[in-house]
C-alpha cells in the first residue's frame, strides 16, 4: 500500500469520528456555523490533504545522494512510517474539532517527516525489532509541530507579515493552545512508552528548544551577536530535538550508553547543519524552488550565520546598511537585492554551506562505531540529503 | 524565618545566579541593552518583588472561614511552601536571562499559590511525610504559569486591550516562549519524581487543560453555546489541574485509589466552583476591591454562566442587546452598566454563586471518607475560602 494511500485512509477514519465527536464538546466551530471567520477559510484549512506518497527505491540505499537519500530512508522504514502516520492521526484526535483541523494544517499539509524518520531508522540501525519507536516517532513529530505552531505566533509589531502559517488562518490564540495541546499529547504519549530514560531524553530537549528560541529572540535584530550565541540559538531550536530523535533509537534498542552519545552526537551535528543550510537557503534562490520566500529572515532582522559572515567582513559603509536594516528594520526595496550581493562579496553564502559541510562530516563520523547496514548507509545519506538542498 | 523573607533570599541567589550566566547564553536583552524595548520596562519587571509575607496562624485551623482560610492552610503546610518556592525559583533558572525575568514577572509577583498548596495539604492530608509533595507542588504553580503566559497571548482582534499582562510587556513571541519552557520544567520536574503514575495523572491534565482553553475560544462570542459546553470548558481549564494537584496527593503518600479519587473529585469540584465564583467576580463590584477590572469578560465576549443565564433568561429585546454586544462585539459605553442591570434582574450572578456553593458542597463530601486533621479542615476551610471571594 502506497504511504499517501495508507494516510488517506487514515484521514477517512478521522474525520468520521471528528464528526460524531463526544456530547458537549463535539461541535466545531466550522461545521456548526459559530464563528463565521473559520468557516470562510475552511477550503484553505482542507484536513482532507493527503501525505504526499513517495516513490520508495529501497535498492538504492546503498548509494544515497540529495532527495535519494530520503527516499531510499522512507524505503527502509516504510512500514513503520505508515504506522507511525496512523499513530499521529490518531493522537491528535480530539472531543474539540478544531484542535485535529488546526493540527492537520501543519501535521498533514506534507512535510518530509525528517525528525521521525531519523527515530525509525535509528533503532532499526541498532537492531531493535518492537514497536515502540513508532510512538516515539510520533511524539517527536508532534513536538516538532507544536514548536511551528507557537514559532509562527506574531508579534504586534510583525503583525503586516500577513504569512499563510496556521496563526494567519486561525489567530495566535489558536495556535499557541492547539501547540499546547500538541506538547502536552507528546508527553502523554511518552508516558505511555513508561521508560523514564526516554522521558528525561525527550523533556529536556523541550526545555532546550525553548531556551534556544527564547535566545533567537534576545538576539534578533541585533547585529553585534556572536557567532557563539547563534551556535547556541541552533543548537537550542533545532538541534536538540534531533539529537534526542536519534538517541531514543538507541535507548528502546537498549543499546549501551556509548551508542546512545554516539546517536546524540550524529543528531545533534545533523541538526546544526539541517537549520545552516536553512539560514543559507533564506538568502538563496534555491529557496523558491522550495516553494518559500527569499528573505524571510532578512524581513523579521534574524540574527544567523550568512548575515554575521557578512556584517562582520564588511566595511564601516556595510555595517551601516546592515544595522539600518536588521536594527533599525528600515528596509526598502532595493535592500534585499544589495543584502545578497554583499553576501555574494563575502563569500557569506559559500562558507555557510562550508559550516554545514563540516558538521556533516561530524554527524557521519559519529557513526564510525556502528556495524555496515542499509540503515546506517541511509543515515549518512540523510547528511548528504540536508546538505544537498543548498544546491 | 517569614515566608517573604525565604522568597526574598531565594530571589538574591538567583539574581546572582542569572549574572553570572553560562559563557554564550549569559548575556541578557536587558542588561546588555540589545532590544531597549525591554531595558525600558524593567521597572515594570522588577523580578526582585518579593513573595508577600503571609501572617500564618496554625491554630486557627480549626475554624477557617474566607480569607483565614487559606491563612490557615499556609501556616499548617508552611515549611513545604517555603521549600516548593525555592524549587520554584531555583527552577525557573536559565542560562537564558530572559526567561526568568518574564517568569519572574508571573510566578514572583504575588499569586496565592493556591494549586501548589493543595498538593502539599493533601499529601500532608494522607499522612505523607517524604518530601516528593514539593516537587510537584512546584511543577503544579509551572504549569498554571505557562497556561496563564498562554492565555493572555493576544489576537490580532484584542490588540487594543493593552493590559499589563506579561505578553503587553515582553510581547506574544517572549510569552508564548518562555510559557512553553515553564511546561518543558515541569515536566522535567515529574520525570525527577520517578513515578509514572504522578506523570500520567499531570501530563493527562497538562492536555486537557488545552483542551479546555482551545473550546473556550471556539464558544467565543456565541450567545447560543450551552450550559454544559461552558461546563466542559471550566472543567478543562480550571478543573483538572486543580483534580490532578490533589490527586497526586494521594499517589505520593501511597494510599489506594479511592482515596486518590476522592481526593480528585475534591480537586475537580472545587476548581470548578473557582471559577464559577471568578466568572461571576468579573461582573461584581467586588473585583475592583480584588485590584482587577469589572468586565473584561464581557469586553472579550468571553461566554460564562453570569451572561449565559442573563441571556437565557431575558427576553427577545434583551437578546439582541447580548448578540450585538457579544458576538458582533459592538460596545458602547452604556453597555456594560445594562448587562449588569439585566443580570442582576434576572438573578445571573446569584445563581452562579449558588452553582459554586453547590459545587464546594461536592467538594467537600468528596473528603469525607478522610479522618479528620487539621489538614483535612484547612481543605475544608479552602472551599469557603473560594466562595467567599464572592461576598
């Protein structure tokens, strides 16, 4: 059964009991008309969308390069993806209808399901053969959307970005309770697994993504950040959930304490260049292959490498623009264009990459330890995966 | 040693603690004047507040009644309190200095610390002498904290509100963050605990918690919601953390089930008379002696039992007067003066605090299968403590 199939079927089965719902607390506000707002967006909201099927080539993982390596990753783990996709549907169901429709606008619109691949492969890697890591997988899914949810929660001063994210469909309120609500299942669904090792794994990278964004705040807008704070903004925001991702393979394959840190480690430098290839992407054209925007990033002053490389290698002229722009966010038209050329200069773009690269080479090599296997190869590929998006 | 004294050294400590900072997250907004906004506000902020000094009096534990009842339960369960403060305190740390400048603001300024101290009255209650009952009493008052961060999160729509909650000082982003750290802690905090149990009962409430607050905004500014949606509600927001803060109770001392569900239907009951007596305070004379302002409910079109009786109750006339001022929210100065004058016609706010009474009553039975204490009386004493807020 194709993955888009098996997740249409899923969604079928939901969107029944949605329906039906639990006396007092089943009624939608779209479907009973209460607030006309959401009903007027429902064709943008459809939770009918399916989860993209993917052409799996198995047989390739041995050789992974870009999207390939992704691909020949959902191969291997086909079956517990699927499972794993049920298990989401399942556990973002709710007596309150918004919260699986909000929900859905993030969790089913697509996504490559990266965080709980790397779960799903991780203990397979280290030879577990139960099913616990499906839940698992699931619950770092779930705490990555949460995340989106409450990242995309504007401001009062960033109210004219006007994005297409969930809070511009639904409101900040929305966003930040159904993120809560997402938060508080990934924890339930721990508590389910019942190993406190896993617990401590997955709650304390919680607390560190938060610490991570809280940072990424402090430090926005602010051109005299260090290169150090920006590490810790990222390692903090996006790392820490794939170093906890990967060790938790570890853990239900009850596999010895080195195989968990070498896990941690390969997540953790995995994370770091996934979010610089990222940053990178903001300020390339590559990005609207992706189908995003060029300088989101630029627009809302984010403090990340390719801006640093730049402000810092700059003359006095340059750093002037720079704080004129991300500082002051006086920005015109021409700015973004003269932002990238500066960035160009400095070869900005180019030796972020370079970092990402460096890192990936460290997530590899934190594998050295692990025996040959299809899901180890698929690993490495998931490496190259991430530092192919920035070409 | 005075509880206010306790919190104030807790408080120095911390300060120092914050300063010194981890080499790269040390660095805070306010103190290294990155975003002025905030460096402007300190004053607002000043996370050096101390907890107010209760004047405790044990003996009177006896006969509480109102405000001396809660008196009476400080002073039973002091030294847990000041020890749950410290955790408290010393919890909220991070290398990142904002997030306990924005807690500060919440959980150091004053609070009555209610939720907490139900946990550690019951554990005591049941004869428990260990010292687990701090811990969760601390994750309890983290939880509350970030639903209380979460709840004041505006809307595009409220942003003329303007109150002094902690997102009009920090703004949504900073709130929403820090909110989703306190929940991340708390956690942690259980997982320190140990007991799968104690994580099942807390992490069920953290999710329905959101739940209820996600309906709330879905029967916002509907006049045709039910008595029983507006139960539902209450009971997810208000009610289950206070059922899971003394349910633990009875988990950590180790006593059988039904002593855990009598003591979680005293929780449950006496949350939802809470906050039967809140949503009526909002439209009472009384709230100004409380330092709130009368109305904020109805300026939100928040849906509570007060207005759903006044509507329910009134004729076609005083209908269209509730869904003009409700859900097309159209408030002129004269309106909240008439919704008063038609809820005291139709006897709203009485028959509201009528429904807590009735509430506290269950409450209170649900204890009577427990030998009489002094602990079980303060329990007793925190019911009338909660109604009397009304009068």
């Amino acid at each position: 059964m194709a993955l888009g199939m098996a997740w249409g079927m899923a969604w079928g089965m939901v969107q029944g009991r949605v329906r039906k719902g639990r006396a007092g607390l089943g009624r939608s506000a779209c479907w009973a008309g209460a607030r006309p707002v959401w009903c007027a967006r429902q064709q943008e909201v459809n939770p009918r969308v399916s989860f993209p099927a993917v052409q799996t080539r198995a047989d390739q993982a041995s050789a992974p390069n870009g999207e390939d390596a992704l691909t020949a990753l959902v191969g291997l783990v086909r079956e517990d993806l699927e499972a794993c996709n049920r298990q989401i549907v399942e556990r973002m169901q709710s007596p309150v209808a918004l919260i699986p429709q909000l929900a859905a606008h993030l969790i089913a619109a697509g996504g490559k399901r990266l965080r709980p691949l790397l779960t799903l492969a991780a203990a397979r890697m280290c030879g577990y053969r139960g099913d616990r890591h499906v839940r698992l997988a699931a619950c770092v899914e779930f705490i990555h959307t949460a995340t989106l949810l409450h990242d995309d929660v504007v401001d009062e001063s960033d109210l004219r970005r006007g994005r297409a994210s969930a809070n511009a469909v639904f409101g900040n309120q929305a966003s930040v309770l159904v993120g809560d609500f997402l938060f508080a299942r990934s924890f339930e669904l721990m508590v389910e697994d019942g190993s406190l090792e896993v617990l401590r794994i997955l709650c304390g990278a919680s607390a560190t993504i938060a610490e991570g964004e809280v940072l990424q705040l402090v430090i926005q807008n602010d051109t005299s950040s260090t290169e150090e704070q920006y590490l810790d903004v990222i390692e903090g925001k996006t790392a820490a959930l794939f170093a906890a991702a990967t060790r938790v393979g570890a853990v239900v394959a009850d596999r010895p304490v080195a195989e968990a840190e070498a896990l941690d480690a390969y997540g953790r430098n995995l994370g770091i260049a996934f979010q610089l290839v990222d940053d990178a992407l903001d300020y390339s054209a590559q990005q609207e292959k992706l189908g995003k925007t060029v300088g989101d990033d630029f627009r809302e002053g984010k403090i990340t490498l390719p801006v640093l490389l730049a402000f810092q290698r700059g003359d006095e002229a340059e750093k002037v623009f720079w704080r004129r722009v991300l500082e002051e966010k006086q920005q015109e038209e021409a700015d973004l264009p003269h932002a990238l050329a500066l960035m160009q200069k400095h070869q900005a773009f180019t030796d972020t990459i370079g970092r990402a690269r460096m890192y990936g080479d460290k997530a590899i090599a934190a594998l050295d330890g692990f025996p040959d296997n299809a899901e180890k190869r698929a690993l490495v590929g998931v490496v190259e995966f991430c530092i192919a998006r920035a070409h």
